[in-house]
C-alpha cells in the first residue's frame, strides 16, 4: 500500500504557505513535492496539501493508499466527517468527495518527528 505523508506550512496566521506531500510506494520508489501557497493560515495550508495529495495521487491511479498527517485537524475532520469551523467546511467537502475516488483509503495521525520528510517540503515551499 502506498504511504502519503502530507504537511501544511504557514509562516504567519496568515502568512506565506506550502506544502509538502511525500509520497512512499513500498518498493524503493519515493517522490516528493513542494508546492508554494498563497498566504493563509497553518490550517488551511494542512488542508491545501491534503487536496493536493489527494488530487496527485488520483492523477498518478493510485486507488489504494495510507494518508499520514501530523495535523489532528485534518485526522479527525476526515475521520468524523465533520469539522467544527464552518471555515474548513468546503475544503473537507472537497476533500471527501476527492477520497471516494480510492478503492481503499486511511488516514491517521502520526507525530511531527514522524513527519519530518513532508515538513521540509512544505517548509521549502515557503521560501520559494
């Protein structure tokens, strides 16, 4: 199964954003990406790397695949379908519709120094 490690950076609330999505195929493979955003808040750019992992990996067939986020945010508003702050509200519309694409599809939440691959990548998109 692959592994897809998201991560959203902001420096500011708001602020200039990227993110950083790597991606594991499990056979020696790996790709990585660095995408610059427009300024926004920490959370919206965990949710901007999302869609973009998610929209990547639609691109590339992948149908079956282990999301790992450091954001709770993003784990339990995809987990519950829910989110609290009507402000996320259309990113996890999108986001939902986006995974139900996949044949098979996770999320779960990981620790940051768990997630140091997709947290450089999201960093050096903000330097951009």
């Amino acid at each position: 199964m692959v592994e897809v490690y998201i991560d959203g950076a902001s420096a500011g609330e708001p602020g200039a954003s990227g993110a950083g999505v790597f991606i594991n195929f499990k056979n020696g493979t790996i790709e990585e990406y660095s995408f610059p955003l427009q300024p926004m808040s920490n959370h919206e750019a965990e949710y901007e790397a999302l869609l973009i992992a998610l929209k990547l990996c639609i691109e590339k067939g992948i149908k079956v695949a282990s999301f790992r986020t450091d954001s709770q945010l993003i784990d339990q508003a995809i987990e519950k379908g829910f989110v609290k702050n009507k402000k996320y509200q259309a990113y996890l519309n999108e986001a939902l519709n986006l995974i139900e694409q996949f044949d098979l599809f996770f999320i779960k939440w990981i620790p940051s120094k768990a997630n140091k691959n997709a947290d450089k990548l999201a960093k050096k998109a903000i330097k951009r």
